[in-house]
C-alpha cells in the first residue's frame, strides 16, 4: 500500500473522518483514526502544538481526504467571520497538499487541473483582501515542504506585482499558476540530485551546476506532455532562473517571474530576512533586474511591514 502524508493542521476535531488516518510507528503505518470516527479535541491540540507526529492516508483514501479538503476551503475562504490568518492556513494547507500531488507526477492532467484552481484561489484572495500578502509571506514554514513554500511565496509576490503593474487579470493569473509551477523539474533531475534547490551554487560542483541547471527545461519537458499547458506557461517556466544580465532582454512577466524567484530563493532556502535578501541583491545583483521593477519590490516590502 502506498501512503501520502498530510499535514495534522487540516485533520479537524469536530467531524467524522472520511478516510482512514494512519501515523508511523518504528517504521510501520499504523491506523490511528478509522473512517467514520472522530479525533478528540484535547488530542488534536496536543498533536498540532507537538509537531513530532507525522500523518498519513492511503493513495485510495485520496480522493475522499480531496474532497474533504475541498469542503473546509470553501466554508472558509467566504465566510467573513473567518480571520484572514485562518484563511491564508487553509489556502496554504490546500494548495501544498495539491501542489505536491502535482510536483510527484506532472503530466497528470487532474494535477494540473488543481493546481490550476489554487492558483485562481490565491490570486482571488491576494486581490479581495489587503492584508493577505503579509500574511502569506509571514505563513508557518514547513521544513519538509521548502520547495513548495517557496512555490507558494513567488506565486504570492508575483501576483501581487502584476497587480501593481496593472498587468491585465488574465496575465495576473497565470504569474500566480507559474509562480506554481516552475520548480516542478527538479522531482525529474537524478535522485542525488534532487535536493540541489536547497545548496548555495557556489558550493555546488561543477557536475552539480550542470545538473541543476537543467531543471527549469526539465519541467518544461514534461509539462509539455499535458495538452492543457500552454506555450505561454512553458515559456515563462523555461526561464525563471535567468535575469536581465544573462538574457539581454525579457518581458515584464519574465522579470516579475526571475526578480521574485530569485529574492525568495534567499529567504526560504537561504533562511535571509526580507531585509538582508534584499540588500544581497541590491548589493551583488546589479544589472540583473530593471531598476524600476526592483524598487517597486522594495517599495511593496516597506509598505507591508516586512523589511
Ligand atoms: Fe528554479
Ligand atoms: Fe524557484
């Protein structure tokens, strides 16, 4: 049997399970809460506050563990009485758990399909409520889940900037779908290699830079097998770790892309503030990005508190 691990934050207390809720135990999945029964308030908190525990369902549970996720997400990202942090901690359970269902196999059409609609979710939510960006950057980090935080925070800033920029809503959406999407190769590069996102390049080897190099048209490649990805996705992904420097000249969506991927690359992997990422690349990225775009970031960052 093969089994998903799930995050304790989106178990609820106050409802039956419809699927079987598994924990290891000295390397043996163990059923902890059957289908049908409830998970006790008193136990839920301690497990949620410990953060040892580690859940799991099984792949046939999957589809029933989705469409429970579906549920909360839509009691509450309309419900007005639900604080915007507890809004953002649904989104971001939500889309992690699709996003790495996605990243495991990227020509699965259904995959794409949810990816699809967590990027609308988060772009809708970006766009109706002020306070969601900082909220989202500021989100619990899942060390377990670096590559997908980080996919969720440049999804955030780009969107955010396409807004700023008034770019139309069609191209806002799909910064957020790509912002997504983009480290999607690295699952495809050699197993000892898949990691590699997480090491500073110059500690890379020479064999290493080669191999990291290749994940963006790694991704594409396999993107490019599911008929409802289009060029304008593929595109944009192929590039988002080159810059102005490297390339000569790139649209704007390129550079929103290149300039939030590579800020937030410093802050998740490298464990910067928004503050000392942003002096690195001030300092040592000059030429790389368009002044003007560069400090309407910079600008972003001052108004919502996060430098
Ligand atoms: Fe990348
Ligand atoms: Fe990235």
């Amino acid at each position: 049997m093969m089994y998903t691990p799930v995050r304790i934050s989106t178990i609820r207390p106050d409802g039956a399970l419809s699927f079987d809720l598994y924990i290891l135990f000295k390397d043996q999945y163990v059923k902890y809460t059957p289908k049908g029964e409830m998970i006790k308030n008193e136990v839920h908190s301690k497990l949620k506050k410990q953060k040892v525990a580690k859940f799991f369902i099984t792949e046939e549970d999957e589809v029933n563990y989705q469409q429970f996720l579906d549920a909360v997400l839509l009691e509450t990202i309309e419900n007005p009485d639900i604080a915007i942090g507890e809004k953002i901690n649904v989104v971001d359970d939500h889309a992690s758990h699709n996003l790495t269902q996605a990243y495991k196999d990227p020509s699965n059409p259904e995959g794409f399909k949810k990816t699809e609609s967590a990027a609308k979710n988060l772009h809708s939510l970006i766009t109706q409520n002020k306070e969601a960006f900082k909220e989202m950057l500021t989100r619990e980090v899942h060390d377990n889940e670096l590559l997908i935080h980080h996919c969720l925070n440049v999804s955030t800033y780009a969107t955010k900037l396409a807004i700023l920029h008034e770019c139309k809503e069609e191209d806002q959406v799909i910064l957020s779908l790509v912002g997504l999407l983009h480290d999607i190769g690295h699952g495809q590069l050699e197993e000892n290699h898949r990691h590699l996102f997480l090491k500073n390049k110059s500690e890379m080897s020479e064999e290493e830079k080669k191999s990291y190099d290749l994940h963006p048209e790694k991704g594409v490649e396999l993107l490019s097998k599911n008929p409802l990805i289009t060029k304008e996705i593929t595109d944009l992904i192929s590039i988002h770790e080159d810059n102005l420097e490297k390339k000569g000249k790139l649209t704007l969506m390129e550079e929103i892309l290149s300039l939030t991927n590579n800020f937030d690359k410093l802050v998740t992997f490298r464990k910067m503030s928004f503050k000392e990422a942003l002096s690195l690349m001030s300092r040592e990225s000059l030429g790389c990005y368009n002044m003007e775009l560069f400090n309407k970031f910079k600008q972003l960052l001052k108004l919502e508190k996060l430098l």
